[in-house]
C-alpha cells in the first residue's frame, strides 16, 4: 500500500476504494481468506488515518474560517 498524503477528499476517496475491494474479496474468498484479512488491515490503517488527521482538518478549517 502506497503512502498517501494527508488530503481528506483523497483519503475518503482510497477509504471508500478499498471497503469495495475487501467487500469483493469477502464474497469471492470468504471473510477469513489471508487476502481478505490484509485488505481489511488496510483498510484498518487508513480509517486510523482517517481519524488521526480528522481534528487536524477541523482545526485549519476554523482557523481558515475566521482568517478569510
């Protein structure tokens, strides 16, 4: 998995991807499949991203907000 930038409509964008690539993987192997498994992993670590940056993005949003 690549490293991705810290950009919110991206990272939803590769979260939404990859919950439809385990979801394929799910019903083509089953959910206890290694592949299946890795991909849920992935997709673990990036809603971990997801959430880690979600205060960040709130922050520059107020902060934009009042400068403008």
């Amino acid at each position: 998995m690549k490293v991705i930038e810290p950009d919110p409509s991206r990272l939803a964008a590769r979260i939404n991807k990859k919950k439809q690539e385990m979801i394929a993987l799910g019903l083509k192997y089953g959910l206890t499949d290694r592949r299946t498994v890795k991909c849920s992993q992935q997709l673990d670590t990036l809603l971990n991203l997801h959430h880690s940056l979600r205060p960040l993005y709130l922050t520059s949003f107020i902060f934009f907000y009042f400068l403008a």
